[in-house]
C-alpha cells in the first residue's frame, strides 16, 4: 500500500524561496590554520561535520565585516599597476563568508535547498562543518540539499564559503565574491527540483501549439509518495488557458519525472514588440493541499536561421542588431542590482538593440526574465569549453535553467577556442551540442569563431548556426563555400572611443570619439555594420560591447584600467557610437544627431559629423547654412567648420519636409551642478537602486560639456550610496567614496533603499566654486523580499563530546584519554542522555571561547543537566549543580584565551538516568 508523503504536520503549506541576500559575515583575505599534526587532531578532522578553522561550524567571527549581498569585494578595494591588466588591475584574492541560519523545529521534515546564484570565481561552501559543494565557475548556480545537515530551534547552522577569485575563468573584469543573489528554498519532501518544469512551447501546426510539459520530482520523505501534479497555464492577462494533471509515485529519496503535455490553440505570439508571456504553475497535490508551487513564464514564438536569409522570427525577418555584453557597471562592479540591469537594458532598447549576446558566460536569471519583458532575442553562452562531466554539468544547468525562455534564439557552446579547426575541437563540439539538444531540441546551437571555419573538418561542422567572431573578409567566401549553413556575426566592431573625446591623446590613453579606430582584428562601428547590414545570408551582429567594462583596456595598459569598447561608457552615457548605431537600427522614426559639443576656440576648424537616418539634411552655424548634403546612412557625414561660437543646427528633411533636428549651443563655464533621476521613485525594498546623472550646467542652464569639477556626495534618509563613475577609463578614484569628479562633464551616482525604511533618500551635491545641488526622491513603501531571518552568532556551541565508561566508582574528573585512543570512550553531542543504570558519568570537550571573552566576561551555559554535576575547566572545579533534578547550569567562564579543556561529571541519583540534555554554549553575559 502507498502512503502519502503528507507529514501529518501543518506543513502542507508550498514552498518557500527566501531570500539569503542579507546578514552575511565576510572576511578578505584567506585565513588558513595551522597544520595538522597530533593524532585526535587528525582522527578529528577526517570526520563529517569536522571542518576546522573559519570552514568549521564554531570559529570567532566577530570581528568580520557585516554586510548584504550581492558583494564584489574587487572593486571596493585600490588599483594594483601589477596586478592583472586584463582584470583591469583590480587585486582580488580570496575571501570568506559566513552566515548563521536558525531553523524553527516546526519544520523538520521540510526539504531545505541553498541556491547560490553566482560566486566569483571558485567556491567551497561548508554547512556546519561538512563541505556540501564546489563550485568551480564564478557564473554558475549551486543548488544545495542541506536537509540532512540541519539542527533545529537553538542550535545554529552554520553556513562558511571560502572565495577563490585568485581563479580566472575570463580575460575580463570578473570581479570576487557573492555577486549574485542567494537563497533559502524549503520545501515539502514532495517537491519539484529546482529548474525542474521543462515547460518550452512548440509549434505543432499553424496555430496550435503545444507545450510538453515534463516535470522532474524529489522525495526527501521516509515514505514513498504518490501525487498529483497539476499544471496550469495562464494567458498574459492571467486567465487560465488550460490545465492538465497526471499522477506521479516518487520512491524513497528518489527522483523520477513526468510528461504532461499541453494543447494551447492559438495563442498571443510573443515577438520583440509584444512581448506576451504565459505563465505556467505547477503544482503538487496531495489529499487535496498543495504541497508545492512554482511558476515560469515561457512565451509562444517561432524561429528559424535560413542560410540565405537569415533570422526570422514568427516567420517574420529579423536582421539581429545586437551588441555583447559582460555584467559590470560603474560603482558596484559586477554587484550589479537588478534595477541597475533594468537600466542598462532599457538603454540598448533606446538604442535599437533587437539581441543580446552575453558573453561569455549565462547571465543572472533575473535579467533573462526582464529580456523576456523587454522583447530582446538572446545568445546564451556557456563559460568553459570543456565536455568533460564537471563542465557538462555546467552547461547543463544554463540550459535546464534558461530553456523556457522565449527571448533566447541561439545557444553557444563556446567563444574562440584555439582549437576551433581541429578534430578535437569538432569531437568536443558535437557532444557539449549532443548535450544540449537531449534538454532543448527547439533552438540552434552555435559557437563563436574567430576563424578556422574554412577548413577542412573544423567546429562549423557540428553546430546549426556558425557563429563568426570579426573575420569580416571571410564571411563571402564561407558563404560560397557553405551555402546552406545558416551564418551569423557571433561578435564584430571592436572599436575604441573615450566617451566625449574629440582627439586622440597617445600619451594621455585617449580615443577620438569620431569612430576612427579600430581593433587590428575588428572594424570601425560604421564598417562592421556595414558589412552585416549588406549581406541578407549574414543573420546580424553583435557589437563588441554594448558598454564598456572593467578590464581588457586594449589597446592601452596602465593607467587605463577599464575598456573602451563600449556603445556606452561603464555608466550607460552613450557615447559617439550611440548615435551612429541608433540612426542604422531605428526606421520608424526620424533621427538626427551633431557631435562633436560645440566649445571650441577661435579659430578651430572643428570636423563635424552628422549622423541620420534621413534623407538629407542642412546644417547651419548661428543660422547660415553651411551645408546641405544627401544622408549617407552607412558612413555618416562630415562637414569641416570654422569654429564661432553660437548655434550650431542640423536639419533633417524627408521628402523635402523637416522632420527632425539636432542642436549644439556653445556653452558658457559652469555655475551649478544638477542631479537628473533615472526614475521618479524608488521602491523601498531595500534592493531598489537607480543611477542618477550628475553635470555641471552654465548660467542658462546649459549642460557643459567639458567641466571635470569634483563633486562631494551626501546622502541622507532611507537610502544610502552603493557608489559611482564617470566613464573615464583613466581614472582611479575610489568607486565608494564621497567624492568623484565630472569627466567631460558627466558622473554618476547609484543610490539603493535601505531595507525597513519608507524615507525619501535625499542626496546633495556640491563642488568648490558651483551652487550645489540637492535632490530628494520618494521612496515608495515596498515590503523587502521574505528573507532568512537574521541570526546574530555571539555564542560558541561546544558540541563534540566524548563519553568515559561509566561506573560505580567516582572517576578522576580530569582523567586524560591517549591522544590515540579513539575507542574506548564513546562520542556524542548535546542532548546526551544515559539511561538509569551507574552511578558517574563523566564527559569531556573542548572549545575556544570568542576573543571578547577572554576577560572573564563569559559564561559557559548547560541548556539543561539531569543529575549532580562538577564542571571541572583545565583540571580546576569552576562549578557545581547540587540537585538531581533536570535544569539549567550557568558557570563563569575563567578569563584567558585559546582552547579549553572542559570536563563534566555527573552524578545520577538511584534508579534514575542523567545528562546533558540541552546545548551548552559559551557566551557573553546576559
Ligand atoms: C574577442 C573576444 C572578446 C574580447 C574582444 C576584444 O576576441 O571574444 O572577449 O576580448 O575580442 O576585441
């Protein structure tokens, strides 16, 4: 007969996803102890639940920093000239964080799961003493089954991860740390496994679809279960479309799935411009509760890669106009918030970006979701080249994790690999392809090439869209040769510019902004598109980069400490390049932009560059026209004017009619500063954080270009500052401080809510010689995401024992055990509870009280002793319960420092039993 898994407890209640974001301890720096050398030590340490040192359950972090995720601790610190240039000179090093969980004894029974979403770079995570992962790439999740792990009520959990980020998984800014989110998952023991609803639509005929549902369960439980899982599937405005349900059996701490496919009869189309999404929930019944909930949302849409015409979406072509993207952003490194995603991604739809490639590695799943809202097709790409199973794994996850997505169109498997053209690489292709197509057949698998493809036997051979990075003189000849293989820019352009820079400085590492320059191996932003743009077989590119990141300053080294690749400088400020990819990827409305700024000398002759997506235009200084040319829509226009200064005018026309102009209006010195909000309020969430624009404006309020003033920050209310930039890739100023210069007349500041505060965050801003500036931007009362309550950890738990023979005749309390003997007394951990029978009992442990306490402030705590007790403390008596009744002990802790050596021993009155039957902690006084 089945039994249901029900716990007869009032858990029937679905699962919860708690955040693990708040209350963390960290220390930078590795902390490694001594070696191992005596024979219990090394006995010991072979033990579950054994971990020394910071690993360890009880380890002195009081001292530690305390603070929330997510965290990259390589950005708060200095610039190093010898330190990494490709990670943008930033030391990063190793670190350790800590984190204490209580766990209500309402809920044993309860399947619990930590989910880290991304640790930068290598990862070894320790719950109370055992090591239950390691992670080995800084973009992967890690989910946790801790359940076995676990103590209930009093006795805390410990959490310890020890961050590798000497490791390098890039040639980028990658930064160290928790710099994701983190999670506590409770579940009942009949739950779905995380990432476990494969819930990926398919066209089955014109306009029926189906959805073929597999959902993938787990029983923790001590009892086979049966139960019904119940998939529903809502519209875009929520209404239920359909539902199926079908029964499943999980054995015992078994894992097993099933198939609920889904019929949905024409449903709303999910494309760039309307971007409907379905919700589908999964639930798991039994006796009529529902034990377990979770929900995705996936969206209907087709795709095809046709060799000739490349990418159609909903049967629709689709030129890709896409840009590659690291996740970095100026002041928090790659911490990025999620609301300062949500900024950069609404800057690239601005734009005109249709697709993102994030390279070179999975992104954050928040940012997926927000894509998938947004209407942007996606390249998901895996880290590590590699199809051994540790890395398979790694790909695997990306794919179960993102395949439900409707904006992702293309996975590659790798970026640039040298042996993209050999049989290695092939052999290694075909089976990371082999790997995803088992858990998504729906799209293309590609990688990204920077070369090779013409040969013989090379990786093109094993994928469905060959993906071409830069190799733009190849792509007519790979055409010809291949005619039926569905091609693609995986990565192009590679040009430099320093936002707001006219002339190239060497000296200085400064970049005109007039798209001159180029990588040797890339091309000019007007070149590169050119050259997808004009061939209809090329499905579209992919800019490098879409903003510039920390890192890989090519073609400069020290001072220049960040790229300069970027559309957008590191705060999302567009730079020249902005413009003249707007003009090319927006059609339906007209567009005209002038660079340079108009704050020139007398006498200048100034190049002037228009750039349009009209048909012609005039442009006009102080309103005498200087030119009328026709647009040239792929390499803009020049016109070389005499400086004036004044107002200078281009006037785009279509059909002979004006339909957009541009202005630049030579700019007097500035007298104040501005703070320009992103949004109107902030959410009061404790996770809501928007950059603000700081700039200097003249006396008619004019922004002035070129102003570098050093502007001072103070916040005050319920938010705080989480740092800043400027966009110069030169520059070296602290990102947390208070104080950051303008560069060419721009910084930015990001301001977070502090959690449980409804404040307004007000912000002043004030430079030597400017009127200073003040802000104050409403906080909307927003509950902060249900999280783990915090657990503050001033007590050491002495919690390994070891237990004498007892007997009839009182023993020497301070009897020493060989340090080899780890037999003939027994071992144990609170509550030790020895039943009727000899006389004494004697117990022995050790500890090593927290470093306040070695004033004779502490306490040593017994929860609760049955029988007469002596608490003896390196062989001197400190304390004494005289009655035989079960109770609490409180002894003062002798002062000193280092490892105690703590006997106890007990005295059973006749015909009963006696213990330690309740923690025993060391602790401050109460
Ligand atoms: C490519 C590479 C990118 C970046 C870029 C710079 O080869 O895929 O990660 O390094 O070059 O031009």
């Amino acid at each position: 007969m089945l039994l249901l898994v029900a716990c007869a407890t009032a858990s029937a209640a679905a699962r919860e996803r708690l955040s693990l974001d708040r209350g963390w301890l960290f220390h930078q720096g590795d902390l490694v102890e001594a070696p191992i050398v005596g024979h219990e030590e090394s006995y010991s340490n072979a033990k579950a639940g054994s971990a020394g040192g910071a690993a360890g359950s009880e380890y002195d972090d009081s001292d530690w920093r305390r603070l929330d995720l997510p965290h990259d601790w390589a950005v708060e610190g200095p610039f190093d000239p010898k330190a990494n240039v490709a990670q943008g000179y930033r030391p990063r090093g190793i670190g350790w964080y800590r984190r204490y969980l209580k766990v209500d004894p309402s809920d044993r029974g309860k399947h619990f799961e930590l989910q880290f979403d991304a640790i930068a770079t290598h990862a070894t995570i320790w719950v109370n003493g055992n090591v239950v992962n390691r992670n080995w790439s800084g973009y992967n999740a890690s989910y946790i089954d801790i359940t076995p792990f676990l103590r209930y009520g009093d006795a805390l959990n410990t959490i310890a991860i020890r961050v590798d980020a000497e490791a390098m998984e890039g040639w980028w800014y990658e930064g160290a740390g928790m710099y994701r989110h983190s999670w506590l998952v409770k579940r009942s023991p009949l739950h779905v496994v995380t990432d476990g609803v494969h819930a990926t639509p398919r066209q089955l005929k014109d306009k029926q679809w189906s959805i073929p549902v597999e959902v993938t369960l787990n029983n923790s439980g001590k009892q086979a279960g049966e139960a019904t899982v119940e998939v529903t599937v809502y519209d875009p405005s929520g209404k239920q479309v359909a539902q199926r349900t079908a029964q499943a059996r999980i054995g015992v701490l078994a894992t097993s799935s099933v198939q609920l496919p889904i019929a949905i009869n024409n449903p709303a189309l999910w494309s760039l411009e309307k971007t409907n999404l379905y919700r589908v929930t999964t639930r798991v019944i039994q006796g009529g509760k529902v034990y377990d909930e979770v929900s995705l949302n996936t969206g209907f849409r087709t795709i095809r890669f046709d060799a000739s015409q490349g990418f159609f979406l909903n049967g629709v072509h689709v030129k890709l106009q896409g840009v590659c993207i690291h996740q970095d952003h100026a002041g928090v490194g790659v911490a990025v918030p999620d609301s300062v995603w949500e900024y950069r991604l609404r800057r690239l739809k601005e734009l005109g970006v249709n697709a993102i490639r994030f390279s070179h590695n999975a992104p954050a799943a928040e940012v997926l979701d927000m894509v998938d809202r947004m209407g942007f097709v996606v390249m998901d790409e895996n880290r590590n080249f590699n199809p051994s199973p540790d890395y398979m794994k790694q790909l695997e996850w990306m794919v179960r994790r993102d395949r439900h997505h409707p904006g992702i169109v293309l996975w590659s498997v790798f970026n640039e690999e040298p042996v993209q053209a050999t049989e290695v690489g092939y052999e290694m292709v075909r089976r990371m392809s082999a790997a995803v197509k088992a858990l998504d057949d729906t799209r293309p698998v590609t990688a990204a090439m920077n070369g090779g493809f013409l040969t013989e036997l090379n990786v093109s051979h094993a994928v469905d869209v060959v993906g071409s990075n830069y190799q733009v003189p190849d792509y007519d000849r790979f055409h010809k040769a291949r005619p039926d293989k569905p091609f693609t820019s995986s990565e192009d352009t590679s040009a430099f510019m320093t936002r707001g820079e006219w002339k190239t400085v060497k000296e200085k590492n400064l970049i005109a902004s007039y798209d001159d320059d180029a990588a040797q191996w890339g091309n000019t932003h007007r070149d590169a598109w050119e050259a997808i743009a004009t061939r209809p077989y090329v499905a579209g590119g992919f800019v490098w980069t879409g903003f510039d990141y920390r890192g890989e300053p090519t073609p400069n080294e020290w001072p220049s400490v960040s790229s300069v690749f970027g559309i957008m400088d590191l705060n999302g400020f567009p730079k020249n390049a902005y413009y003249i990819h707007q003009v090319q990827w927006i059609k339906d409305q007209p567009l005209i932009y002038l660079a340079p700024h108009w704050n020139w000398k007398q006498g200048d002759n100034v190049r002037v560059m228009v750039m349009a997506n009209v048909e012609r235009f005039k442009l006009l200084l102080n309103g005498r026209e200087l030119a009328d040319q026709k647009v040239d829509p792929y390499r803009m226009n020049y016109v070389n004017v005499a400086f004036e200064p004044g107002k200078l005018e281009a006037i785009g026309y279509k059909g002979g009619k004006e339909v957009a102009r541009a202005v630049v209006e030579t700019t007097g010195a500035p007298v104040k500063l501005e703070l320009v909000p992103d949004r109107a309020q902030l959410a009061g969430d404790g996770r809501d954080a928007m950059p603000i624009t700081v700039r200097a404006l003249d006396a008619q309020g004019r922004a002035v270009p070129l102003a570098n003033d050093e502007v001072t920050f103070a916040i005050s209310g319920g938010g705080r500052s989480i740092g800043h930039g400027n966009g110069d890739p030169n520059s070296h100023e602290d990102e947390k401080g208070a104080t950051r210069h303008l560069f060419n007349g721009l910084a930015q500041l990001i301001v977070q809510t502090n959690y449980d505060s409804k404040d307004a965050v007000t912000i002043n801003a004030s430079a030597p010689g400017l009127q200073a500036a003040a802000l104050t931007i409403p906080v909307k009362p927003v509950a902060a995401e249900p999280f783990v309550t915090l657990a503050d950890a001033p007590l050491t738990f002495v919690r390994s024992w070891r237990i004498a023979p007892d007997g009839d005749a009182r023993p020497d309390p301070n009897q020493k055990l060989a340090s080899f003997d780890m037999n003939t007394w027994g071992w144990g951990s609170p509550p030790m509870r020895a039943a009727a029978g000899s006389k004494y009992h004697l117990y022995r442990a050790s500890f090593t009280p927290r470093k306040n306490l070695a004033d004779g402030s502490g306490h040593i705590r017994f929860a609760a002793i049955k029988g007469k007790a002596e608490i003896w403390l390196n062989g001197q008596l400190i304390g004494k319960k005289d009655s035989f009744a079960a109770g609490p002990l409180d002894v003062a802790l002798p002062a000193g420092a280092g490892k105690r050596e703590l006997n106890v021993l007990l005295e059973a009155e006749a015909g009963q039993g006696v213990g330690i039957e309740g923690n025993v902690t060391i602790e401050p006084a109460r």
